[in-house]
C-alpha cells in the first residue's frame, strides 16, 4: 500500500516535471501568438487565454514597410549561401573525410576555429572588402559575409557524417578506376542526399537567423531582411511601440520554420550531434 | 605496390584540387577580413573616410601620455565589457547544463507522449535569437508584461517590476532569455550522449537496488561527461561572443554591454574603426585562448575523431 502510493507519487511528479517542462518550452511563442490576435486596448490587457481573433495587425505589418520584400530578401539570401555552401562543402568533405593526406588535421582545425570567430572580429574588415566590391546594402554583399559562417559549418558536419560511410563504398568505384569526381557524382551523393538535407536545413536557419552582419550591411528598408526589419520595427515614440504588429511579424517568420523542424526533428537532432560529439 | 602509390597520389591530388575552391573563399571571406579587422587595430581608421588612415602603433590599445593613461586598456567600460561577458557566459552555460541535463533525462524515460514533448523541447531552438527577444521583451513589459502580472498574482513582487530597464535586473532579464532559447540545444546533446549508453550497467544498478541519484552522479554522469564537455565548450564559445540578444532586450544599457556589443558600438555608432577594431582583436584573442586552452587540456584529436 505505502509502496503504491509512494511510485503514484513519483509518477504524478514525473508527469509535473513534463508539464512545467513543456510548458517553458512554448508558452513564449503561444504567447505571441496570442497577442498578434489582439488590437487596441485588448494589448493591454494580460490574458493567458485566447480572446480576441483579429487578423489587422498581420495585415498592417506588410503596410508600414517592405516587410513582403524583407521576407522575400531573406528567402533569397539563404537559399543562395545554402547552395553555394553546399556546392563546395559536399566536395571539400570528400576530400577531407575520404583522402588521407599531409595537414588534413590542421585543417580541420582551420575550418572550425572559423565557424567560432566572434562574428565582430571580422566586421571592420568586412565592411571594407563589401564596400570595396561595391556591394554594400545589397544581397550580394550580405551573401559574401554569410559564408564566412555556413561554409565550414557545412563542411564540418558533412566531413563527420561522411567518415561514417563504410570504406567498402568506394573500394570497388575507384578499383574499376573512376575518377573521384565520379565517386563524389556516382558513389556519394546517392547516399549522402539525407545528411545534406540536414546540412543544408541547419545552415538556412542560421543564414535566416543572422543579424549582426545583416544589421551592419544593410541601409535601407528594402534591402533589409527579417530579423533586422523586426528588430527596428518602431512606433512613433518609445513609448508606443506598436506590439501587436511586432509579434504578427514574429509569427509570421517563425510559423515556417517551426514547421520545418518539426518536420525534420530527428535529422535534426542527427546533424547537431555529428557536428558537436564528433569533435 | 607502385600502382597503389600512384593511385595515391592521384587521390591526393584531386582532394586538393576539391578543396582549393572552398579554402579560396573562406580566405575571402573570412582571412582577409580577420586581417584587416587587426591592422585596423593598430591604425586611428574612421568610419567615414575608412582609406586615409594612419598607424598609430599601440595606442588604441595601452598608451600614457603626461601620466594620463588611454586605450582600451585603461577603458573602465571596456573592462566592465568584459566582465559583464564572463558573467553572462559563466551563469547562463551553468544554467542551460543543468537545466539540459534534466530536460534530456526526463526525455530519456519511456513515456506516453515522449514524440511531442521532444518537438516541443525543440521550438525555442528553432526560434530566431531576434523573435525570442522580442517575445521576452514584451512578456517582461514593465506595465502590460504578462511576467509582471504573475508574479504579483502570485504575490511575489509587490508592485511592476521594469525587468529591461532596471540596473539590478537587466542581466538578469538577458540570462533568462538566452537560457530559454539554448536549454534545448544542450538538452538535446545530452540525450544523444545518454542514448549511446550501454543499458546493462543500469540493469546491475536496479538489481543491486542503488538509488537513482546515485546511479546518476556515479554512473551516468561520468559516462556522458565527454559528449557534454564538447556541448558546453561549444555553448561557451558562443555566449562569450553573445551579441543579438543583448542589443534588441537591453540597448544601450551599460550592465549587460557585452564586448561584442562594446566593440559594434565603437565601430559603427561611433565610427570608430581604429578603437573598435582594436577591441574586436582582443575579443577574438580571448576566444583564440579559450580554444586553444580546450584543445590543450582536452586533447582533443580531430583527424582520428568519431573512430
């Protein structure tokens, strides 16, 4: 009897511990969500429940600035860096995790000691070389800056997820003599298409994500992309920042990306953990 | 044998010629950049005119003139920077460890329901740093924030606390955000690590009828310490350089003014690209340090790494 009422206790603690685990986890973001709904005084007014359903500030946030072309410039500059990192990445680790050769490991180490520069140690530098190309405040020039951050982070992950594959799958490819252009093509690729989904879905959420460089080398409002228009959305005072619009803007970036890793949740977990545990 | 070696070669070469193009743009994009950012150190470079500068030598970093001392290392709010980052890299990493840690034990149960409870471990992570703050900053509203009104529900605090704004709580603030936002990334290595654990030591535990916090602290935890190291060495390195949170919950507010703030303010707001470059250097020193410190003590082999 005392024992019972002892692991009912364990159990309904477990399941407490779950609950308040969850509910940190997403009561921010229904938050959020809450108050987009919300116009005039109904902002104002603390509620943990839904209770108005207004779509005016998902309207009014597309009519105050170019958030369309904001969300259209990060789309943009995302898939770019992600092709273009993924292009040179998929071959670089080829050569990285399949080739032994003098001053691999040095390397190595190169290639991930530039995924952990302090973004700001390479900005006066950057700015200089964006301006110098002439493509300050533009998309370009935003891309230039952002490989520094998506190629070795790429080339890292795909090297650790390529030194899993088993020697046999290119042993007979290159004893018939084909060329390692014909492995990576042939040999590779069929079979590393998951780890670059992976990859590639890591890097556009960090390329999405960025917004010191996109802060620092962007100008005008057309030519920002969405973390920075959100975080220069403003009212006519400080005093009225206008929240509703803020968090509809919120939602409308988030939504997407949400879906993505929920829908990707164990390649995910996958590409995080051969980019970290492996090292 | 001399067909091998040949073949060899071939490889070799051809590995060089794949990497030639990556190891190009990353000269580009991040070498010449990180140089420049140096020399800029040791030059008076404005913003404005970024061409016509000259080479002031140390100055922008230690110089005394009629026993008056300048540069950055004579910057009280340099040096406040740089406290203010130790402080927050130390509590938050310390936090998101434990916290992790928990998250990924109880995710590590067999329970119903554990599919969703992991996808919603994971939506703070997937979160733009940018939306988060945002979130956080309007939940810690000093008048209409929902935290606010809780607490005082609760009976907590007596009257509306301004979270953002206050000297004493900022930091604080700050913290609680990066901590939301980074739990998951922590928790999720940690369950990978807890996942790779050969289940019959836990088997002769339960048999010999030791507690689990005991099986914890002597069993588990000495077996995912590796993996968790590398997670928290990698969550430092990244708070040491925290920037996006910091400017969008609390600007200019000089308690939570990381170095990676310090410096972007020196450099575009002030236009200061001598003074400001000479400040991101030292940052990237401290970071070049702290790896290398790690690289030491850990001896961490890359090249042999995963085998």
């Amino acid at each position: 009897m005392n024992r019972n009422v002892k692991s009912l206790m364990m159990k309904a603690g477990f399941y407490l511990l779950v609950a308040a685990i969850v509910i940190f986890a997403v009561f921010p973001f229904y938050y959020a969500i809450l108050t987009a709904f919300e116009t005039g005084s109904a902002l104002f007014d603390v509620n943990y429940l839904p209770e108005s359903f207004s779509f005016s500030n998902y309207l009014s946030v597309f009519e105050g600035q170019p958030f369309g072309r904001n969300i259209f410039n990060s789309i943009f500059v995302s898939v770019m860096v992600v092709a273009l990192s993924l292009l040179m990445g998929v071959t670089a680790s080829y050569a990285l995790a399949r080739v032994k050769f003098a001053g691999r490991g040095l390397l190595l180490v190169t290639i991930l000691s530039v995924s952990m520069f302090p973004q700001v140690a390479v900005l006066s530098g950057m700015f200089e070389l964006i301006r110098a190309v002439g493509l300050y405040n533009s998309m370009f020039g935003l891309a230039i800056s952002y490989m520094m951050l998506t190629l070795p982070f790429t080339v890292w992950i795909l090297t650790a997820f390529m030194r899993e594959l088993p020697r046999e799958l290119e042993e007979a490819a290159v004893m018939d003599g084909a060329s390692p252009w014909t492995v990576i093509t042939r040999v590779f690729l069929p079979v590393m298409w998951p780890a670059m989904v992976t990859t590639g879905l890591l890097a556009f959420i960090m390329a999405w994500n960025e917004f010191l460089f996109a802060l620092t080398f962007t100008l005008t409002n057309e030519q920002r992309t969405v973390p920075v228009a959100i975080a220069l959305i403003s009212g006519a005072s400080q005093f009225e920042m206008p929240w509703g619009n803020i968090m509809a803007a919120s939602v409308i970036v988030t939504v997407p990306l949400i879906v993505l890793v929920l829908i990707f949740q164990r390649r995910i977990v996958s590409g995080l953990t051969a980019g970290a545990v492996k090292g | 044998m001399a067909q091998a070696s040949s073949l060899t070669r071939a490889r070799r070469r051809s590995a060089w010629l794949f990497l030639t193009p990556m190891l190009v743009i990353l000269a580009c994009v991040a070498g010449w950049p990180l140089l420049r950012t140096f020399i800029f150190g040791f030059t008076d470079a404005n913003l404005s005119d970024l061409g016509g500068y000259s080479f002031v030598g140390f100055e922008n970093f230690y110089a005394v003139y009629d026993g008056e001392k300048f540069g950055l290392l004579a910057d009280p709010e340099w040096w406040q920077a740089v406290w203010n980052t130790i402080y927050f890299t130390v509590i938050s990493v310390s936090l998101e460890t434990v916290l992790g840690i928990i998250v990924a034990l109880v995710l590590n149960q067999e329970f119903k329901g554990r599919g969703l409870v992991r996808a919603a471990v994971l939506i703070p992570w997937a979160i733009p740093t940018i939306v988060s703050a945002k979130m956080w900053n309007w939940m810690l509203h000093d008048q209409f924030g929902i935290i606010n009104d809780l607490l005082m529900s609760l009976g907590l605090i007596a009257s509306p606390v301004a979270w953002t704004a206050n000297p004493d709580t900022a930091m604080v603030a700050v913290i609680m955000v990066d901590v939301w936002k980074t739990t998951p990334f922590m928790a999720l290595l940690t369950l990978a690590a807890l996942q790779m654990l050969p289940s019959d030591c836990y088997e002769a535990a339960r048999v010999d009828g030791i507690h689990p916090v005991r099986v914890f602290f002597k069993v588990t935890l000495p077996l995912i310490k590796p993996a968790l190291m590398v997670a928290v060495i990698f969550r430092a390195l990244d708070a040491l350089r925290v920037f996006d949170v910091i400017y969008v919950l609390t600007p200019n507010n000089p308690n939570t003014m990381t170095m990676s703030v310090y410096a972007r303010q020196l450099l575009v707001d002030f236009q200061e690209v001598g003074y400001g470059s000479a400040a991101s250097t030292l940052l990237f020193l401290v970071i070049a340090f702290s790896i290398m410190a790690y690289m030491m003590i850990g001896r961490v082999r890359l090249d042999e790494g995963g085998h």
